[in-house]
C-alpha cells in the first residue's frame, strides 16, 4: 500500500522519487518490524495455552 500511495505522490508532483523510495523502504522496514513482533508474542500465547490445557 504505501509503495503505491509513494508512486501516486512522485506522479502528482508532491514527492520527489528517491523521496518516495526512502519512504517505501521504510514503510516496509516497520512492517516487517511488527509482523516479527506480533509473529512471536502469538507463538508465545499458542504454546502458552496449549501447556495449560494439558494439566
């Protein structure tokens, strides 16, 4: 989403196109980022509560 949000911007004429590259870049650094984090903690949860159940 946001590499075509920054392709728009750069044919609109509201971002210059290395901006929207530095933009896209790190837009997909934060995702990666949290899908990581999320990815973890649900593991974390899963082995949790299937340890639980298990008493």
């Amino acid at each position: 989403m946001s590499a075509v949000n920054n392709i728009l911007a750069v044919f609109k004429g509201e971002k210059d196109f290395s901006d929207a590259i530095m933009d896209t870049v790190k837009d997909g650094g934060t995702a990666a980022a949290t899908g990581y984090v999320m990815s973890g903690g649900l593991t974390v949860v899963a082995q949790s509560l299937s340890k639980s159940s298990g008493r």
